[in-house]
C-alpha cells in the first residue's frame, strides 16, 4: 500500500491525530518510528524474499534497538554494515554475523578485528582489489583469519561498454577478474573467502514508476528489464567460477526494490534490504511493492509570516546523492503544504505554503517524511516509538549512542 493510499485509507487527519496525541508531552523536533508500519514493512520484506533470509542494511535503519527487533523476527539474518567502525561495535554489542558492504583504510580497526577471535568470527569485510589486502596486512595486529567478501560489478554494459548505468563501485566486472581475486586471497596466509556480493544499485533503488513522469517509468523499466536479463548470466556464472576456486558460504543481492527479482536466482542464498523497514519517500516509486511510512520526524511551528504560509524550526535534512528536489524531505501531514520555491528547505527555518497553513498555530507541528532511510538518524539522538496513539518505547539512533561511523 503506497503512503498516499494508506493515509487516504485510514484518514490523513487521524493519522496526524494520532501521532500529536502520542507525542503531547515531547517537545518538537521529535522523530518517531511507527511499530505497526515498521512491522509490517518487515513482514512484506519476508514474503518478497520468498524463503531466503534478508540480511539488514544497517545503515538504513541507524538505530540498534530496531536492527535487534527486527532480526529477532523470522526470515531475517545478519546485518549488512557501512563502516568497519561499526562493524566492530555491532560484534562487540552481539550481532554474530556482520557483513562490511564496502572496503575500507581502517587501519586501527583491522588491526582490532585480528587480534581477537570473537570480532574475527562475526565480521566479513568487503575486497574488490588485491591492495585492500596489502592494507591490512599491513595493519595487522593479530594472527585472526580474516573473512573475505568478494564484490561482483553489477552495472549494466551496453554498445561494447561505451555505455554504462550502475552505480561506480566494484572494478571486477567480468567473472574472470573476480575468479584472479578470488584465487589471490586463497593463496594469501590469513584471509578467507566466503561470500559474494553482488549489489544492483539501479535495480533496487530506482523507482519504476515515478509518479507524472510516465516517459520515465517506461525508459528506467526497459533499463531494469536488460539490466536484469544481463546479471542474472552474469552473476550465474560469476559464482559457478567462485566456486570451483573455494567454497561460498554465501552469495548476497539485491535491496529493497529488487528483492522478488533477486531471490528468483538460484545461485543467491540471501538478500539484503533496509530502506523499506522505514519505508521514506524514495521508495514509493515502485511497482512491485506498496511500503507504509514509518519513520517520521516533526517540526514546530514558529512563525505565522501571513496568509496561507507558516514557518518551521529547522527542515534543511537533504537526503544525499545527485541534489535535487527529490532528496529534500516532504511535508506529510496536514495535507497541503508545499516548500516555497524561493527559499526551500531552510538550515534554521523553513517557510512552508499552502492552504494547510492556514489552520496552524504557533506551537503545533508539520510532520516530514525523509527522502531516505537512515540518514534522518544523523538528525536525531532519539526514535520515540509508536504503537497506536503511546509512546512505548523511546531508543537511541547511532548518533544518541555517540556514534557516526564517518
């Protein structure tokens, strides 16, 4: 159910009735996590990933309490991290099974991850060259095996490769250059291969149906369609030559908006999803699936500069990316608020328009939806949880643990 249908459905002034009465005695800016959309985003994860486990983007959800509530539900497993920093702090706060996404030049903390056998078991990181591996070396401060994940390019390639869409990440493109890392890792004292990874960026986190842009829809649905046709040989054959150099524990894909596509893959074992346990504005573009907005945050009305315009504390979260309006937050509830086009989204205030505001005092609130995930927990120390009309929980995001993992 997509964000417009499920507050049509349920009434976009109940909605907001709810959440004000939830949150009366917080003062704003406030962000909340609504347990029963946050739920049932999860549960819709589990029955697109068709039996394979969903592994959790961590850096989608930003907040350890709900990484915790969220993996003690069936069909999910393990974390996919952004930082080897966090990496580490998750194993040492308990999560047994944490996959860094992406290489890293932590030199301190590859030099903690082998020295000790706990964090050595837990974590995987991430390699796609051969000096990845010289680092840590280099770094070492232990004798620990360290676990390798192998990262498959997955961009699309077209006209001899003159042609290319996907996003700038992996160098090993073609399965043989994959297959040379893999059999110099087996050679190499002290590494371990035992995954893959295979990351389809355009796929999963491009909307098919971006709304009033049909001319759009129909290009990025043609891309998708070749792109799809082009990894699923590719990746089939990647991991069939893995494989004949070491053994796989397992083969990663996928993310929110691909799931269903990914797991129809005999080769992948697990998917990794995160950006639709919250469900933010970037993906309600997609066809194949209808999230609830969960993660919502509030700002207060503090000015009432004439009719039809109120102005808000604060707004200025930009989601990141190529900038444009598509990576400001949105101003969800009441209905009939707009940015204005000459100020936009302000660092300390925020002007908003439209007939809405005209039935706003000083005091109340505007409640926003992130253009992504986790980076709204970058703003904000705390996620008050909701469960119907009460707050029943009030956790830590990484930035209220201390943590930024930059």
């Amino acid at each position: 159910m997509s964000a417009d249908v499920f507050v049509t459905a349920h009434g976009p002034a109940a909605e907001r009735a709810r959440y004000e009465r939830a949150t009366a005695r917080l003062d704003a800016p406030l962000a909340i996590v609504d347990l029963a959309a946050f739920e049932a985003n999860a549960r819709d994860l589990v029955r697109r990933a068709g039996g394979k486990p969903v592994r959790v983007a961590s850096k989608s959800v930003r907040c350890r309490a709900l990484l915790e509530r969220v993996l003690a539900m069936d069909g999910f497993s393990g974390v996919m991290s952004f930082t080897l920093a966090e990496s580490v702090w998750l194993a040492r706060k308990g999560f047994r099974d944490v996959l860094l996404a992406y290489p890293s030049v932590d030199r301190a903390r590859f030099a903690e991850l082998t020295s000790d056998p706990g964090l050595a078991a837990a974590v995987t990181v991430m390699v796609d060259d051969a000096a990845q591996l010289d680092l840590i070396d280099a770094a070492r401060g232990g004798a620990e095996e360290v676990r390798v994940c192998l990262e498959l390019d997955t961009s699309l390639r077209l006209l001899g490769g003159r042609v290319r869409v996907g996003a700038l990440r992996s160098p090993l493109h073609e399965p043989a250059r994959l297959v040379e890392l893999a059999r110099a890792v087996v050679r190499r004292p002290g590494f371990r291969v035992v995954g893959l990874m295979a990351y389809e960026g355009h796929l999963a986190g491009v909307g098919d149906a971006p709304a009033g842009r049909p001319l759009r829809a129909r290009t990025v649905r043609l891309m998708q369609a070749a792109a799809r046709r082009q990894l699923v040989a590719r990746r089939a054959e990647a991991v069939r030559a893995v494989r004949e150099v070491t053994e796989l524990e397992f083969v990663n894909g996928g993310g929110t908006g691909s799931v269903q596509h990914t797991v129809a893959e005999a080769v992948v074992t697990e998917v990794a999803a995160g950006s639709g346990l919250y469900q933010p504005r970037l993906f309600d573009d997609y066809t194949a699936f209808r999230g609830r907005p969960a993660a919502l945050f509030a700002l207060p009305v503090v000015r009432r500069p004439g009719v039809g315009v109120v102005t808000v504390l604060g707004g200025g979260y930009p989601a990141s990316g190529v900038p444009g309006a598509d990576r400001l937050p949105v101003p969800y509830l009441p209905r009939g608020l707009r940015y204005d086009s000459m100020e936009g989204a302000g660092e300390v205030q925020t002007p908003l328009v439209g007939a809405a505001a005209d039935g706003l005092s000083v005091g109340d609130r505007v409640w926003f939806r992130h253009a992504k995930a986790g980076e709204l927990c970058e703003r904000f120390e705390a996620l008050h949880l909701v469960d119907g009309d009460r707050v029943v929980d009030t956790v830590p995001t990484y930035r209220g643990e201390g943590r930024t993992f930059l």
